[in-house]
C-alpha cells in the first residue's frame, strides 16, 4: 500500500502532481477555509504525512491520532502552531519553509512601513472617495523613511534582510535579539541595544521574532509608552507578540503614531476589529511571504521534505533537531 499524505489546504494540482506519482495523496477541498477539526483529526489517523498551513492546531491530539504519522511539513517558517515535544517523543519529523520566503516577507515588511509611514493606503481610498479638491501643501503629509532610525526587534533571516532594505535608505538600524549577531553587525553596520533602548530610540520598531513563550505579549501598554509618541510601529511576526488592547489604546492616546500589521492575535480578523477603525493603521491579512514565486517555492519545500522522510532521508529543513524515527506501519 502507498503512504497516504493529507494536505490541509486546496493546493494547485500541478504542484501536487510529484506526490501524487508517488503516493496516495488526498487535499481538503478549500483553499480559503480551514480544515474542521473532526475531519483533520479523522484524516490524520491514516496519514502517514501531513501538509499543514499555520492556521492548523496540530497539537496533542491531532499528533496523537496520527499513529502512523512520520512528518508534517507546515507551510510556513513559523511553527509555533505545532506541539513540537509532544511529536518529536512520537517521533514525528516537523519540517518548516525557512530561507526559500526570506526575501519576499522582508520585502512586505519594508513596504508596509513605508505604506504607514507616507499614508498611501489612506491616500488611494482619499482619491477613489472624490475627495481630491486641489494640490494643498500638506495634503496627507505623512513622515519620512530615509535617515530614520529603525529598530529591528528579532534580528534573523528576515530581520537581516530588512536591514539590508533599510541601508539602501540611509536609515540607521538598532537591533534587539536573543543572541547577538556580530557578522551583522560587520555587514549591515547594524547596532545591537536592549530591548528598552531600542523602543525608546528608533523612529520604527519592526517585530520579526518567532512566538514563543518569551515573546507572547512582548509589546504591552507600558513598552508603547515608551516609545517615542511619533513612533510606528510594524508587526509581520505573530499577532500574539502584541498586546492587541494595549496598541489600540496606545494609539488612540497619541502615545505612538502609527502601526502597520500583517498579523492579528485571532485571525482572520473581522470588519468590527478596533484597530481597523483607526486612521494610522494599515492591516494586511498575513501575505508576509504572499507571491507566486515564493507560495511556489514554500509548496514545492514542504513537498521535498515530505518524501525525504517517507524515503528515509534526511529532511531539508528540519525543525525538531532532537528528531528519531520509530517503527511505525
Ligand atoms: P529566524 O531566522 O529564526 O529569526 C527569528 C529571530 O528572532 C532569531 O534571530 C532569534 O534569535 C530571535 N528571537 C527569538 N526569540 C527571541 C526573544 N525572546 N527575544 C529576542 N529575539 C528573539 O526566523 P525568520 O525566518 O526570520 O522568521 C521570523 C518570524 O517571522 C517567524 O517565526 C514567523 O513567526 C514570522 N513570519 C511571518 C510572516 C508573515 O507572513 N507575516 C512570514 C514569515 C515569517 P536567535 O538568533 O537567538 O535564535
Ligand atoms: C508565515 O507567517 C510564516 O511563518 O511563514
């Protein structure tokens, strides 16, 4: 009998195709609506691999029910949906799509914070409202990029390569991570400060970290109220990173100026979201890695590591290093 691999998402049939030669594959039919909960679990206890978004629990139960599941390949670089002790002790591989989106999430993470910084979401609805009179010398001025200082909190692949974009604008670049990276600080010229410096001395604060324990709600009331209040802040990591209420009072208090975020602490957010009734918000629904190429290349990944595994290779990108497999039918 063939593997069977189930893919939680509808994923186009071209790019399936090689698993399909191989393997006894079956999609969940939407590629707009999650997986029910009962289906995945019910499917999961025939799989011996999974296809995962990071919309996806794949928590105890799902890894426990899957008692011939050899690896899932979520289809992001963050795998903070994913019980990782729980799979690496059933000996289940978890693999992620780090590198191959670098570039195309640093590049939406520099676009969001000049579309906040220069207003031009606000701009483009202004003209298609019929609200453009005349030139006016402060007509939706908003405040420069170029010479700021940024402050890049979580300085890794993507956090990097945002401050490669910013050296392009003379910008001078603060960074706060885990660990510090002195070829970055070689290369880019990127200076490492404290977390409470970075938020009280850059004119941008980027959050790029993974979510985990250390990083839930890293940005409360008091970290907003710190910042300079003509600050902007830009989150392309996790919604959960952010205390959500405290954003949203921090801005409506003047404390900060703006806030461009790609991701929200329960997605998919709604009209009725508070934060969307601000001005000097812009909200994007998580296309941080959103192009063709990349959405391709992330597929095409998590397809290469699926039959590393099945074929009792070593996985490509591989997220629980403490990973061994067990005999299983
Ligand atoms: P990465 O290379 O692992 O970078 C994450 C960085 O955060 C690392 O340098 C890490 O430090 C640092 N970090 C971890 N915990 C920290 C803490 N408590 N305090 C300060 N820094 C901390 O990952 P990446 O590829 O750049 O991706 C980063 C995150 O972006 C992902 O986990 C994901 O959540 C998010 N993302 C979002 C989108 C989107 O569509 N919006 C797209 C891609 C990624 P060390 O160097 O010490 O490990
Ligand atoms: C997207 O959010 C990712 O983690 O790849």
């Amino acid at each position: 009998m063939k593997p069977y691999i189930y893919i939680t998402r509808k994923l186009p049939d071209a790019l399936v195709k090689p698993l399909q030669e191989k393997y006894d594959v079956k999609m969940w039919k939407h590629d707009d609506i999650p997986v029910p909960r009962d289906i995945l679990i019910e499917e999961v206890k025939k799989a011996d691999a999974l296809l995962s978004v990071l919309a996806d629990s794949i928590d105890e139960a799902v890894l426990t029910a899957g008692k011939n599941l050899k690896v899932v390949a979520n289809l992001a670089v963050g795998y903070n949906n994913i019980d990782l002790k729980t799979a690496s002790l059933k000996g289940i591989a978890i693999c992620n799509t780090p590198d191959v989106l670098t570039d195309t999430t640093a590049d939406l993470t520099f676009g969001l914070l000049m579309t906040t910084a220069r207003r031009i979401v606000e701009a483009a609805e202004y003209l298609k409202e019929g609200k453009w009179q005349s030139w006016n010398p402060f007509l939706l001025a908003g405040t420069d990029v170029h010479h700021k200082t940024l402050g890049i909190v979580g300085m890794g692949r993507i956090g990097e390569t945002v401050a490669k974009r910013a050296t392009g604008f003379d910008m001078d670049i603060l960074y706060y991570n885990r660990t510090r990276k002195p070829d970055a600080e070689k290369k880019l010229g990127v200076i490492y400060t404290s977390f409470d410096e970075l938020v009280k001395k850059a004119d941008f604060i980027v959050c790029l970290t993974p979510l985990t324990a250390e990083t839930k709600n890293m940005f409360t009331r008091e970290v907003f109220q710190k910042m300079k209040s003509s600050a902007i802040f830009i989150n392309v990591a996790r919604g959960a990173v952010v205390d959500e209420q405290a954003l949203h009072d921090a801005l409506v208090a003047g404390e900060i100026a703006g806030a461009g975020l790609d991701v929200f602490q329960v997605e998919p957010i709604t009209v009725d979201h508070p934060l969307l009734k601000l001005p000097n918000v812009v909200a994007l629904p998580h296309i941080g890695s959103s192009s063709t190429e990349t959405r391709t290349s992330m597929i095409e990944l998590c397809i290469e590591n699926i039959s590393s595994i099945l074929e009792g290779k070593e996985p490509k990108t591989l997220v629980n290093k403490d990973w061994r497999p067990l005999v299983k039918g």
